[in-house]
C-alpha cells in the first residue's frame, strides 16, 4: 500500500513525537542523553516486509513483542540484530564485558522495547484521541527467519505491516533497529482517518 505524502509526513510527525517521548525516557533512565531518529516510515502487505527485513537484519534478532488492542488493534514488534542488542546494553548499563544475552541483559533490551512501543502506542492513543491498551512486552532471542515466520503466519486477519526504521544515537555509538506495527485493514482505516482528523486539528 503506498501512503500519500500528506499521509506519511503525518505518520512520520506522529511517530517522531512518541520517539521523543522514548528518547527522554531512556535518557532519564541511563543518565546518558539519547535520543531517537525515524529515518522511513512504510506501509507494507504483510508479505511484503520478508523481503524488506531480510535484507537489513539477519541471524540471531532481539525482538521485543507488545500486542495492542481499542479501536486500533495489533501487534507492536521492536527488531534489533544481535549486534545492535548487545551493544545496546552495553552502552546502557556501562558493562562493556558483556557479550551475551545474561538475565540483566534481557531485563534491559525488554525494558528499551516496553519504553518504545509504550511511547509509540501512547502517541497514538493520546494525539488520535483513541484508547489503546496493551500487554506486558516479551522478548524473543531467535534468528530472524522465525520471527518473520510468526510474523506472517500467526494471525490471517492482520494484512499491513507499519515498518519504521529507527536509530538511537548514544553517547559515542549508533545503534539501528526496526519498529514494525503489524495491522489488519479496519485499523488501518482508522489509523488514516484518524491521522487525517489530528491534521485537520492542528491546522485549525
């Protein structure tokens, strides 16, 4: 699906306010400044992004898992590769001798995807005046083939993937990852028509 450019400008607007949100967040957190950028933001079937995260991400994924449920319903997923995970915790926790994924490093990389999605979800909630509730995030150490996999084969009802590339920038280091909100086509309907609504408010 090819969003108009008067579509994406405002999904990208909408996007970058709940990162800001994150950002200050995570910052709070670590004491360290961080802040987040959305380089692209899409609309795909969901076949589609395999072929889009594949040849970004590969190998072994962090994959922090959010399912969200009101009048816009689906499943909010915040992808980083090995690399970018570990380094991720790293730089967070100031423990440069990890390697892996121990008990302290899963708490950090879940609590990162809970803060993001949270911030994401909330923008959405909040400017689009829709309530949306969530779960409690999960975190998936599992190579990149399997999530895709789940991603396209646990619920036929959800048709789009919302895919944002997203950098945090820390201290000395980048770290890139992907969002990827996954949708069936009535929440996407409204996601547009309510994006379309907050346009309209902040023009008037």
């Amino acid at each position: 699906m090819e969003l108009t450019s008067s579509q994406k400008d405002a999904l990208t607007e909408l996007i970058n306010i709940g990162y800001a949100r994150a950002a200050a967040a995570l910052s709070d957190l670590t004491g360290h400044r961080i802040t987040l950028e959305v380089p692209e933001v899409g609309i795909y079937l969901i076949p589609e992004i395999s072929e889009k995260l594949t040849g970004v991400i590969k190998g072994e994924v962090a994959s922090v898992n959010q399912v969200f449920s009101g009048p816009i319903t689906g499943n909010a997923i915040l992808l980083l590769d090995r690399e970018a995970a570990v380094l991720l915790n790293q730089v967070l926790t100031d423990r440069p001798e990890v390697k892996g994924f121990d008990g302290a490093a899963r708490e950090v990389i879940t609590e990162v995807g809970n803060i993001v999605l949270n911030a994401c979800l909330g923008a959405f909630g909040n400017l689009l005046k829709v309530q949306v509730t969530f779960t409690v995030p999960s975190l998936q150490i599992e190579l990149m083939e399997k999530v895709l996999k789940s991603i396209t084969v646990s619920d036929r009802s959800l048709e789009y993937a919302l895919l944002v590339h997203t950098s945090f920038h820390m201290r000395v280091r980048d770290v890139s990852g992907y969002l990827v909100i996954i949708l069936g086509v009535t929440s996407l309907e409204t996601l547009l028509d309510e994006l379309k609504k907050w346009e309209d408010r902040e023009l008037s």
